[in-house]
C-alpha cells in the first residue's frame, strides 16, 4: 500500500467563519481520499491583502512567522485559501530574492527563517501529489451533465513566477480537476476578471460592479453554477449574488461551490458533509436536477 | 478642476522618494516606457483619476504629491494583472504597495478613504485577536464610517448559515504577534527599516 | 640589443582625460630597452602614423608598442605604418589604455599608474616578438549563398554578374523567401510580386547560378578562400530534369486539403505542390508526409498521368559537395507566435490573447497573403473563421517585440511601416470599413516612410491609439479588444471583427544550428554577428563568410538588398586577388615534444589539426605527431592551452612572451 499523503494545514481566517464549508469539506474529502491533513497550531493571519497593501514588512513577517509554525509538522504546506496561498508563495519569492528584506523580517521574528517549506494549494495537491488519474478512480458518483464554470480569479495564477501553480494567463488546473471527476467545464471570459475582493468591506458598489461582470460571463457561457478555490471570491459570487441581481435586474441564480464540495460531492459524500445548507444560493434543486443529491 | 502646471526642475523631482518606492516594491520605476498595457486591464481604472500608466509616469517625474493627493492608489485590487502583462516586468502592484505604504507619512495624503479605514481595522484585529474576526470588524467598520445600515439585510442570513461567528476565541501564542508589531515599530523608529 | 619605439596616444581627449600621457611617455623611458618614447594628440591620424615611421627611422627603432585603443580597433592601422617602415609589422604590439584604462576609471592618478603598468608590460612582451611571415592561400573564385530570399537572390546575381560562380542553396521548394508572400511595399506600394519574380527567374535563367532548392547545408569545412560544402539535396520525389511544369500532377492530386505553409495555412495545397504558381524552379514536389502514396502505398495518381515520367517515388536524398571561396548567409527571418511556448523556453507566448487559438486574430503576414491578389481569397480581406467581410479591423503592433516579459527587448524595425501600410490596403479595399491601430510609438525613420505612416491617417482614416491592450478575448463572433488611449487617459473597448497583430521578427528556426555548422558567432536571439556593428556591418568575425540580410537582425527590403550587394562587394573584393594573405597568428607543434595524443585534435573548433606521420630514411614509422595547418588555424590559442607535453606555441602569442607581461608586473 502506498503511504499516505502528509500535509500541515493552514485553513487561514474566513475558512474558520464565513467559509466554514470549505474547511468542513476540505477535511471530509482528504479524509475519503486518505490525504492527512494536520491544522498548524496557533497559526495567525496572513495579513491578506490589507497588510501588504500599507506593509509589506508586516505581510512578510506574518507569512514568515507562519512558515515557521509549518515547519513544526512535517509535509508540505497545504493551503485553501487562495488569497492566503498568494500572500505565502509571495513571502518565499521575495525574501528569497532581497537579502535587505530578510534581515528585516528576522529582525522582526527575532529568529532565523524557516522558509522552505513546499506552499501548495488544494487544487495542486488533488491534480499533481495525489494525481488526477487517481482521483478519477477514487469517484463513484461521477458529476455528469454538471456545466462547471471554474473561477481562477486573481490569486491562483498571478503574478507570474510566484504562484507557479499553472499557465498565468490560460491556466487548466481546475478543469483538469472537475473534469477528472466527471463533470463538463465551459470556457468563459471572466474565468480570471477581478471580483473586487479586496473591497468586500469598503466599497461594496465595486463588487457589486466587477463581480455582475463574473456573474454575466458565467451565465453567459450557459453554466450551471461556478466552482472557486477561494473563500473571498466565493463570498463575493455566492453572498453578494441576490443583490447584484437586484440592482442589475437580471437572474442568475448561479450556485457558487468550492472545488472540494463538488470533488467530495463525486466521491459519495453527502452533503450535511461537504455543508452545502452553508451556501447562500441554493444548490439543492441543481444538484437534484442532475441526479447527485 | 483647474490642473496646477508641472513645474519641472531637479529640485520638484523628488528622486529620493521615487528610490523609496523602487527599494520598497523591488521594481525599476524607469524601466515603464508608457505603453498602457497596465492601463487597458486594470479592472478599476475607471475609478482612479490617474490610471496606472499615469501613476508610473508621475512617479517617473518625481512628482509623488499628486498621485498620493488623489484616491487612485485606493483604488488599487491588487488583483495583479497589470505585473503580469508589464512588458517591461514593471511589478505596478508591488509599487502601489508602497505608495500607499509611504503615504502614511507623506504631507498632503488623502487620508479620508474608506479603504484605508478598513485595511486599519484588519491590521488592528490581527494584533488584538491573531485572526480575522470577520464579524467584529464588519461591525465596528460601520460604526466607524458612519454607514450603521450598511449591508444590513446581509447579516441575518449569513448568521443563520453560520457564516458570522459572534465570538472568537484568540491564539495561545498572542505575545508573539504583539512582538512581531513592536519590533516592526521599533526598527522604522530607529530608522532601520521603512 | 632591441630598440623599443613607445607611442602614447591621448585619443583626443579619451585617454588624456585620466590619464596623464606625458608622465607615462616619461616613465617608460626610463624602462631598459626603450629608446624612444613620445605622445600624440591622434596616433592614428596622418600626422601621428607619420611620426611612427619617422621615428622607426631616425631612432632606428627594432620593436615598436603604441599605447592607444583596443588592438581590435587599431592593430592593423598601426601595422601596416611599421611595414612602411621596413619593418616586420609583427614586431609593432597595442597596449590599449583606453578600453582597459582610461574609459574605466576616474581618479587619475591610479589610472595613469595602471596605464604605464599595461605599457610596460607590453614593452617586456615586446622583446619576445619575432618576426613573422605573412601566410598566402590561394582563393577559390566561388561562392556559396545560404538563402533564396531577396538577401540571397540580390547577393547572388551581383557576384555572378561580375562573372563569378555562384552556388545558391534553398531550403524551401522554391526561392523567393518572405518576399515573395507579400502584397504590396512600403513606401511605394508596388506589387511584391511585380519586382520579386523577374529577379527570380534571373537567377534560374543566369548562367553563372548554379540553383540548389529544397537543400540544405550539411557540413562546412575549410576556411576562408577554400571552404567545401557538403549539401543535403532533399528528395524531391521528382526529376528535376524531366519535370516541364505542366502541373498536370498537381490538378489531379486527390490530397486537396493540405494547409499551405506559403499562404500562412489559410490556403490550401495538394501533396504534390509547388508553394506558389510563379515558384522558382517550377518543379514540384511531393510532401511525403501528407502523400496518399507514401502512407498507404496505393494512389500514384501523379506518376501515371506525369507524360515525360518524372515521378519517381524512389528518390534518396543526396550529398554534394562544392568548393568554394566565399560564403554569403542570407538566411532571413521567421515570425514570432503567440502561441504557448515549450517548458523552459526564455521566450513566451501571449496568454492574454488567447495564445493564437481565436481564429480571426492573425498576423501581418496572414493579413499579408488575404491582401494578396495571388492569395487564397484573390486579395479579398475575409476572416479565417467564416469568409466574412471584417468591418472593424483591430491593428496591435508591438507584439514580442519590445517585450522583455516575453523575452524580446529589441524593436523589430519594419511593423510601423507595414501595420501603416495594412490600414491602406484595407481601406482600399474594403471602403465602408474602419481601422484601428493600438501602438506606443511611431518609428518611421526612412526616404518617404513618415510621410507614408501620416498619410494612412490623414488621408487613409485609419484611428491610430496610443496605447496597448491588456487583453483580447472571444465574444460571440467579434473580438473584444481591451486596451487603453494613454493620451485621453482612458480605457479603449473595441469590438472587432479581426486583430491582427504585428509580430516580432526573429531569426529563422535553427539559425544556431547552421551557424555552428559555419563557425560564426550569434547574439542571445540567434541573430548573427556581424564583425564590427559600425565598420564592418558586413562581415562576420569568420574570414570569408559574410551576411545579408534579416539573419543578422531586423530589416526591411531597402536595406536588405543594399547589405546584400554590398556583401557582394566583399565577396567580390577577396575575388580580386589570386592568392590571400592571412595573419600568422597561428599554432605551430614542436614535433620533438610531441607525444601524439591529439587532445589539440580534439579541441579545435576549427578542423586545423592534423596527423602527421613521421619516418626514418628507411620510411619505417617513427611516430605519428600533431599538424596545425596554417591555413585553417583561427589563431585562438586553445590547443596551445590544452596540450599536456607543452608541445604547441600559438606565434604571437607564445609562453615566453605571456610570461613575460606577468614577470612586467
């Protein structure tokens, strides 16, 4: 028998509230599929979009100070969320390339750095370590008939040479994945436009804006609902949905899964598993319609 | 709004300034020839005044003033297309990060911004709790921008779904964050770090 | 007892701005062995040389060193004064403080110590020299012209012209090149073909060519004045001396729907093809890959109706072999893609529009072919993806070019000028529709060429926008163009109908390939290097081989044929001679230490080594030695580096006069 896959998981903050069905269904699937996941102890926040907005320093040590509690678990460092993925990968790549930067940081930690550690996203974990061949095996109840819009947004791919998770501009990784598990993805525009995430708080009426232009292109392409690997992104698309419907007028009704939700879905698990009655925009009479509920 | 005309001289280009930013983004200010590529993607450019490109090309004339005086820096998602597309690897998102880092102490920086209010209370939460406490900040961002109905309708349901935790329990290893802050502080305040 | 000349030269004010040259004369003065020792405003100047030779004279001077610029700048000039001179010119050495010294440093007191350092150096090294005699070669009166574009074609019928024989060799079925695939040039607008096909049927009519298509070169030996060429000839897979061009083969060829390279892939051929009805030589040929016959060995639909049976199914590639003294590269250009480029490659491809797989976003030269009244919609401008009339165009220049994210920084000179050139033709011929060009800067340097880009504006309406885009994507069946107008300061959206993008020039594919082959130098991108970038544009570092053309970077048609006539000019000018002289720069292998491992062999980049027996009276074997024949040698110094026994002296460069210098120090 082969070993089982080892990871340190960091959830990071929205998957611990607003996003506790990605974390509920992260945990669920790994632990179908025989992938071990074990939560880095008194991990902080990243610091996300906010610190390295006004401080990069700050965004630094955070990240820095994180990897450092990684280190403690042995395996590679398993990351949901995307924007949390981002801000890591981009630690290592610019303290790996600024030695004014690192003295800074160590000055701040007051420790060397520890900042080897492999950061990976759930999406490569499922599509390159456990493989997707593998994965195809592992369903049972295949998701076909299911249109997938997959949503990159912004902070899976960019920039280039940080993330290093797939193509910057045309990436496959999460048709890959869904496609894998039988289910059919629709090309669109907007797989990889803004959904203004980073003014959730502030300037509601700049998401409402970029995200209707997401929920258009999606609705466009004759999707049934959209796969994300991002608690912000998914907020925007799934909370705010009702209300940019309103303003615009128009319906979407789009539902908004994360990819371990629709993954875990395919692999029998049911749906008090993968907290589906979590979502705002009920994916109940879809997944019904398509015969997986 | 009548536009003030650039005066130009070595004394009016603060290259100083532009060496800050350069030294805190890790990116060539000059290398921007002004093709507008950063422009034509920038999924928020219709909400700056000065749209990227014009952001570089004042920075490239020393002339930080009126691109911190305005609200484009604000504006910004940090959603990194524009450094992605650069032909010239120009990373404008990482020199957006230090514009609005330097503004904190820049005269005549606009400090009214909502955004700014946020990103405040985020950083406050993270020395207090360890964590986002998305409720919390919510909150006390309304109270504190005035806004009490602000998203209003959304926060019944988002209880109900369990998506708004009421309490949060903070990290056993708090005094290392409180550290981490203080050291921060301690080295800009001995002038060994910006 | 030697009698060492010293001249410093203050380079105008290049050398003498750091470094105090009357100081520097003075202290080498001192030096044993130096008699005379002076500066000079201008060295190489009239006046200068003159003093040179007076001085050889009157101070009846042995060895001279002139303390001035980078011997690759000067050497020859102030050699050949010393011969004047009557003496041997390899008695004369540079000690160059200008590039080494002066142009590098700033305080000047330590710039004029190191600057008498690297002089007395130089008189040490001096002492050593000995003199040497000037090798001659006899010269092969032929040439060899890589490349049937206009570069080749102009080189080609200029050489033979003056009643020289030209071996012209083509990779492709026939000659013609990118030329010949265009509609109509700037900044005069006349038909490609109009001027192209009649040079080409010079060359196919003119005595003095002898035409190699679909060849290619397969192994260069040799050196300047005596190279032998191996080439490939490529089957065919018909005779050439049979064939009459009927093109009776190729109207019944049942393969119809092959994609024609010539016509970018949006025409189509049959296997048995020529590229083009005005190709040069008119015989066709049969593309085994796609051929009904070769995959299945059923069909020959082709042999059986061909009336002088010059089909023959059977043919083998073959090699030739040529002699001769001279080779012209005129290999051209290909056009960067933006398709998605392999793991690892230094260059990208463009993501943000879809890495080529929205069908109506071309390049120029597809939009070249559409022009085109020979193309494959008759010069109509219809769209790849449904044969629609596109009524808003979408022109983005700058595409790879002007890139470092995608790994080419340079400008690829000519898109300005056919992108203005485009919204002409397009306006020409489709009257009710409106072009748009994204660009960031207008480079029209030229006879007549900014004229031409202003009128395509203000007389040809097309909207130019100053500004790049982000991002191309499909909609429906339009294009929708993001980009920016930097001079309103505003975001651009354009629904277009077609894109078309001017991209970059790059250096034909395998250019490193056939480079190494010829032993010539390349740049980062493959394109070759010249010898000199100002005064010798021509030549490579590699005696006898020349350039011409887009090989060496981008150019347009004007300034390919004026760089082909004059790589002419050079062939022609080592032509004028019967024998060569060469620089005796080369390896000598003293025989007596010479144990015969050949590591020397082994490391030539050149061929120059060779085995030479060595035989008592009686012819019994004594042992087998080295050989550097001086003809080949390059003079580079790597055998003499590598040799266990110490056995190879590069002249010129000897042990004794390199230890010497160091001993100097």
């Amino acid at each position: 028998m082969e070993k089982p896959l080892n990871y340190s998981y960091y959830p990071g903050c929205s998957l611990h509230a607003s996003a506790g069905e990605y974390d509920l269904s992260t945990r669920e699937l790994f632990k179908a599929l025989n992938i071990q996941l074990t939560e880095i102890p008194d991990w902080f926040c990243c610091g996300a979009t906010p610190a390295h907005n006004v401080d990069e320093l700050l965004s630094l040590s955070l990240c820095a100070k994180n990897l450092e509690l990684a280190d403690q678990i042995e395996g590679d460092v398993a990351v949901a969320c995307a924007a949390c993925f981002s801000r890591l990968k981009t630690a290592q790549h610019v303290l790996g390339e600024s030695a004014v930067k690192r003295k800074q940081v160590e000055k701040a930690l007051d420790a060397p750095l520890k900042l080897d550690g492999n950061v990976k996203h759930l999406l490569e974990i499922l599509a390159k370590d456990f493989g997707l061949e593998r994965l195809a095996a592992a369903v049972n109840k295949p998701l076909t008939g299911l249109k997938v819009a997959c949503y990159y947004g912004c902070l899976l791919t960019r920039p280039t040479d940080v993330p290093n998770l797939d193509c910057v501009e045309a990436p496959t990784i999460m048709e890959k994945v869904i496609e894998a598990v039988g289910a059919t993805t629709v090309p669109w525009t907007h797989r990889m436009e803004c959904c203004g995430a980073n003014f959730t708080l502030s300037r509601p009426g700049v998401v409402i804006q970029l995200t209707g232009a997401v929920l258009d292109s999606a609705k466009a392409a004759g999707a049934d609902c959209i796969m994300v690997g991002c608690p912000l992104c998914h907020g925007n698309l799934d909370i705010r949905q009702k209300e940019i419907e309103g303003v615009y007028n128009v319906q979407y009704g789009l539902p908004v899964f994360y990819l371990t939700q629709l993954v875990g879905l395919s692999v029998g698990l049911g749906s008090d598993k993968l907290g589906m009655d979590a979502m705002i925009v009920n994916p109940t009479p879809l997944l019904r319609e398509k015969n997986l509920l | 709004m009548k536009k003030k005309k650039m005066i130009i001289s070595q004394e009016t280009m603060d290259v100083d300034f532009v060496r800050k930013v350069e030294a805190l983004s890790g990116t060539s200010v000059r290398r921007c020839f002004q093709c507008g590529k950063c422009s034509a993607g920038c999924p928020m450019a219709t909400f700056m005044e000065h749209p990227p490109n014009r952001v570089v090309r004042l920075l490239q004339l020393g002339q930080w003033q009126r691109i911190l005086a305005g609200r484009s820096i604000w504006y910004c998602a940090s959603c990194e297309t524009c450094s992605t597309r650069c032909p010239n690897k120009v990373h404008l998102a990482s020199i957006m990060d230090a514009l609005r880092k330097l503004s904190w102490d820049a005269e005549g920086a606009s400090k009214e911004s909502y955004v700014q209010l946020a990103n405040k209370l985020f950083l406050q939460n993270i020395r207090t709790y360890g964590r986002q406490y998305e409720m919390r900040l919510a909150a006390v961002f309304n109270v504190k921008s005035g806004q009490f109905l602000k998203d209003l309708m959304l926060g019944p349901k988002l209880l109900a779904k369990g998506k708004l935790k009421m309490f949060h329990s903070k990290n056993k290893n708090m005094s290392e964050i409180e550290k981490i802050f203080s050291r921060i502080e301690a080295m800009r305040k001995n002038g060994e770090a910006l | 007892m030697s009698r060492i000349g010293v001249f410093i030269c203050h380079c105008g004010e290049n050398i003498s701005r750091t470094v105090d040259v009357e100081r520097v004369a003075a202290e080498v003065g001192k030096m044993p062995g130096v008699s005379f020792s002076t500066d000079y405003k201008y060295m190489c100047s009239d006046p200068g040389q003159n003093l040179l030779k007076n001085a050889i004279q009157e101070q009846k001077l042995t060895h001279i060193v002139v303390a001035a610029c980078s011997p690759r700048m000067h050497e020859k000039t102030f050699r050949k004064a010393v011969e004047a001179a009557g003496l041997n010119p390899y008695l004369c050495e540079m000690a160059n403080i200008r590039e080494h010294c002066s142009w590098v440093h700033e305080n000047k007191e330590e710039a004029t110590v190191k600057a008498t350092e690297i002089v007395g150096m130089m008189v040490e090294r001096v002492k050593k020299n000995r003199v040497l005699p000037t090798i001659t070669v006899p010269v092969t009166k032929r040439s060899l012209v890589i490349g049937g574009g206009i570069a080749g074609i102009q080189a080609a019928l200029d050489i033979a012209d003056c009643g020289h024989e030209v071996v012209l060799v083509e990779r492709e079925p026939s000659i013609g090149g990118h030329m010949a695939q265009l509609s109509e040039t700037f900044p005069t607008l006349d038909c490609s073909q109009c001027i192209m096909t009649p040079k080409m049927v010079d060359v196919a009519n003119h005595p003095k060519i002898k035409l190699y298509t679909y060849s290619e070169i397969e192994l260069v030996e040799g050196y300047i004045g005596n190279f032998q060429v191996t080439i490939k000839k490529k089957a065919r897979s018909v005779d050439e001396d049979r064939c009459t061009g009927c093109g009776v083969c190729m109207t019944k060829c049942p393969q119809k729907k092959i994609p024609n390279k010539f016509d970018q892939n949006i025409g189509m051929r049959t296997a048995i093809y020529v590229p083009f009805p005005q190709a040069v030589p008119n015989t066709p040929v049969i593309d085994r890959d796609n051929c009904t016959w070769y995959k299945t060995g059923k069909c020959g639909v082709c042999q059986k109706v061909c009336g002088p049976g010059a089909v023959d199914f059977e043919q083998q590639d073959q090699l030739v072999v040529e002699p001769v003294g001279a080779i012209v590269v005129a290999t051209g250009f290909d056009l960067y893609t933006i398709d998605e480029k392999p793991k690892g490659s230094p260059i990208k491809g463009y993501g943000e529009f879809g890495h080529g797989k929205i069908p109506d976003v071309i390049d120029g030269m597809t939009f070249e072919r559409l022009a085109s009244a020979s193309g494959p919609t008759g010069g109509k401008i219809l769209r790849p993806s449904d044969g629609k009339e596109p009524k808003q165009i979408v022109f983005i220049q700058c595409i790879g070019s002007r890139a470092r994210e995608k790994g080419i920084s340079y400008c690829s000179k000519v898109c300005c000028m056919y992108t203005a050139k485009h919204t002409m033709l397009y306006h020409h011929k489709v009257h009710d529709g409106q072009a748009y060009v994204f660009f960031m800067d207008a480079r029209t340097p030229g006879k007549s060429y900014d004229e031409f880009w202003r009128r395509s504006i203000e007389e040809e309406e097309a909207v130019y926008i100053r500004g790049m885009v982000s991002r191309l994507y499909q909609k429906g069946d339009k294009i929708v163009v993001m980009g920016s107008d930097i001079a309103v300061g505003v975001q651009v959206e354009i629904e277009a109908d077609m894109v078309v993008l001017a991209t970059a020039i790059q250096p034909q594919k395998g250019a490193e390939l056939l480079a190494q082959k010829l032993g010539i130098s390349y740049d980062k991108y493959n394109f070759y290097s010249e010898a000199h970038a100002k005064l010798r544009p021509v030549e490579c570092a590699t005696a006898g081989i020349y350039l011409a053309g887009a090989c060496q970077g981008p150019k347009d048609i004007p300034e390919t044929v004026s760089q082909a006539s004059a790589a002419a000019a050079k062939v022609m000018t080592l032509f004028s001679k019967d024998q060569l002289e060469r620089e005796p720069i080369v390896a000598r292998v003293k025989e007596s230490g010479c144990v015969g491992c050949f590591a020397c062999k082994k490391v030539c980049a050149y061929g120059a080594v060779e085995e030479k027996e060595i035989r008592d009276r009686q012819g019994n074997l004594i042992k087998t030695v080295a050989f550097v024949n001086p003809g080949v040698c390059a003079g580079c110094g790597t055998c003499q580096a590598t040799c266990p026994s110490k056995s190879v002296e590069l002249d010129g460069y000897t042990d004794e006069q390199v230890i010497a210098m160091i001993e100097a120090l």
